[in-house]
C-alpha cells in the first residue's frame, strides 16, 4: 500500500526476523499465540485507515441514532439471552472492511461485518509493537490513531472495562478461557486491568448477585466484560449458573444485548456506498441464478462458522423455512490482493476497533486488527498451510 515500504520490508526479510517476531509476541502475551501471526505488517498511507474509522463511525451512528431500527432490532435478541436494561449505545464495536478495487483501480472498502462485541483490544497494540521491536522497523510508524498514545490508549481501554470498581470485582467471562484461540488476549487483558478471566460455569449466584472464586474466597462479581459467545453456549449445551433475563446487580461491560441488535442483522438496514446488498433469507423474493457472486451467513455465528461462501441452491434449500429469517443472503465482496508479498498478492481485511465511552458523543476508532489470506474466506481458520497470511496489523505514515 505504500509501496516504497513494502519493497523494503520485503527485500529485508529473513526467517530469522520472522522467529524474532513469534519469540517475542510469546514473551510479551506470557504464553503461546493460538492463531497464525503473518510474517508481515501492513504499510498503509493514513488517510486510508482514517477513511475506514470515518465509514465505520457513519455505520454505527446510522443504526443508533435510527429509532425505527432500534425498534426493528429488538426481537433479534432471543428472548433466553435477552438481558434487562442496558445502554442506548453499544460500548465496544467492531466493522470489518475488505480491501477491493474500483472499476477504475482505486482502493475501496466494502462491508463486510459489523458486531457490538469486544475484539483483542489488548493484544492488538502488543502485535503492532512486536513487529516493529522484531523487525526494528524505523522512520516513525505509528500503529495508533492521532493524537491517541499507548499511555492514552490503556487508560481507555482499563475505564471502559473496570468502569470505576475494583478490578478484584470485575471479571473477563467467557467459556472455558484457557483453551480458546484468543486466550493471549485474555492474558493481556489480566496485565493491563488487573481483572481475573474466569469460565462461565464457575460463577455463582446467591439471590441477585455473583460470585466467583478467588483462591478459595467467594468474591462478588460487579461488573462483566462479556466474552461468551452465545452460538458457543447452545453449540456446546453449556447451561450457564445463572439466567440472563434474571434482574442481577451486575454492570456489563459491554451488554449483551448488542451482540444481536448490531450484528449481520443490521447489514440489510444500512444505507451506504461501502455497503454491499443483502436481504433476509425469508425475505428474498427469488433465488439468483448468479450465487456464485453472494455469501450465505447464519445471522448469530461466531469467526466464520457457517458462512458458505458462493452457495449452491442445495445449500438455500436445506435451511428449513422456519430458520430462514436467521440468515441472510449478501453479495459477495471481492478482495483485490493489494499486498505484494514474496509468496503472491495477498487480500486483506481490515477490522475497525471502536471504544463508545460513557457521555462519549460518538464511538472512537482506537486500533485496526488485520486479516490477511489468499482463501476464499480471510479467518485464520480458512488460510492453513499458506505463509505470508494470518493476523497483522496496520503501520502508518502521514
């Protein structure tokens, strides 16, 4: 993207360097990666990932400030994982953009997701740390927005996840933590916050509040920055210790409720030249006869799970009738490979983190996670046996 920096990096690269970067990261996340670390970072000009902050902000607020869509959103939340209360805004979002080219061979982003969910916000940073450290890469590179310094980045990352406890009392639930892929990030997260990760199954409750356990002394939960994947609990028939629509004493850092009200449930409500088309399987008209040029997504998965990229008419059809409104059937966004790599042109997708502090006027982009692949999909999980792929991240100029 900044081919000057490009062409250096890859005339400077050695394996060497590559295990340098693998050692360190292991290191500095006090333990193993789970995910493929590409061998590179991604040079970007800064107005490019200044344009993908501004795109996804006009996203989010189209959903937030839209009343007819909060109401439109609402029966998205299954009435099991619907949780009482809760902000007007979501506190963490993530929108995923994938790099394409326009009919006249100008870089344009289009839509790819858009989640209220937390991301790695902890280990991002340390991976765009490493690969400069590793490389020792120079000529001022930032990997952060403007006028937003690591110092100033952690301090907004620790208030909106201790939201002014005690971290003894706030918690990183998720399930079965010690064996997910992003358990580096969890690890990270424990440094930088002081809060402890523990799994779903081991809370507590007595009457309206929670518990967990903290060397053997039963210590109360005040506030939860939520990781749990509700596809994983139904998925795994793990039946959490406590119910969600009970009435707790309990703040979340980032509600649940988000997870669903935007979401892919959102992409066909959006209005905006980034966004392809989708519609609601149970909405469609007719099938298209090109479905090679679409993407079939379950609305409520996790990492790509289910996601059947140019689906055939046997895979539309054997979705049931009754489960067609939890899908929907959108146009298929081409990746152009814009990275020149010794091993081919790569594609890359390129994710927008963004913090909504309390009071905030809007959501601030704070830090870009990067895809890289040459498969049909851009997860880790779909580019396996390939080198010059796998998470990256953004170094900027300008």
């Amino acid at each position: 993207m900044i081919p000057e920096a490009r062409r250096e990096f890859n005339g400077k690269f050695t394996p060497a360097g590559y295990a340098r970067l693998l050692a360190l990261l292991e290191e500095r996340c006090r333990g193993p990666v789970g995910f493929r670390i590409s061998e590179t970072p991604c040079f970007f000009p800064a107005s490019l990932l200044e344009r993908l902050a501004s795109d996804g902000r006009a996203l989010i607020l189209q959903l937030v400030d839209n009343r007819a869509y909060r109401e439109a959103s609402e029966p998205a939340v299954p009435d099991k994982y619907r949780v009482p209360g809760g902000p007007d805004r979501p506190l963490f979002v993530q929108v995923n953009f994938g790099l394409c080219r326009s009919p006249v061979g100008e870089i344009e982003p289009k839509l790819v997701e858009i989640q209220a969910f937390p991301s790695l916000y902890a280990f991002q940073p340390v991976l765009a740390q490493a690969y400069l450290d590793a490389y020792e890469l120079a000529g001022g590179w930032r990997y952060l927005p403007p006028g937003l310094g690591r110092t100033g980045y952690e301090r907004l990352l620790f208030e909106a996840i201790v939201g002014g406890h005690d971290p003894e009392n706030v918690v990183l639930l998720e399930i079965d933590p010690d064996h997910q892929k992003t358990a580096c990030d969890f690890r990270l997260t424990e440094k930088l916050t002081g809060i402890r990760t523990v799994c779903v199954t081991k809370v507590r409750r007595r009457g309206r509040r929670l518990f967990y356990d903290v060397h053997g002394r039963e210590t109360p939960i005040k506030r939860i920055y939520n990781r749990c994947i509700v596809d994983e609990l139904e998925r795994r028939g793990i039946e959490p210790p406590f119910d969600y629509r009970a009435d707790l004493d309990v703040e979340w850092a980032g509600h649940p409720n988000f997870y669903f009200r935007i979401s892919k449930f959102s992409i066909p409500y959006l209005r905006h030249p980034s966004v392809p088309k989708a519609w609601f399987l149970d909405q469609l008209d007719g099938i298209p006869d090109d479905l090679e040029n679409y993407v079939l997504k379950p609305l409520y998965s996790f990492a790509g799970t289910g996601v059947v990229v140019g689906p055939a008419r046997s895979d539309i059809d054997s979705i049931p009738a009754s489960q067609r409104h939890n899908y929907i059937l959108q146009e298929r966004v081409d990746f152009a490979p814009v990275i020149e790599t010794p091993r081919g042109a790569t594609k890359v997708e390129v994710r927008i983190m963004y913090i909504w502090p309390e009071g905030g006027r809007e959501p601030l982009a704070v830090c870009w996670i990067l895809r890289m692949g040459r498969g049909k999909m851009m997860g880790v999980d779909h580019n396996r046996d390939m080198e010059w792929v796998g998470a990256s991240a953004a170094l900027m100029r300008g």
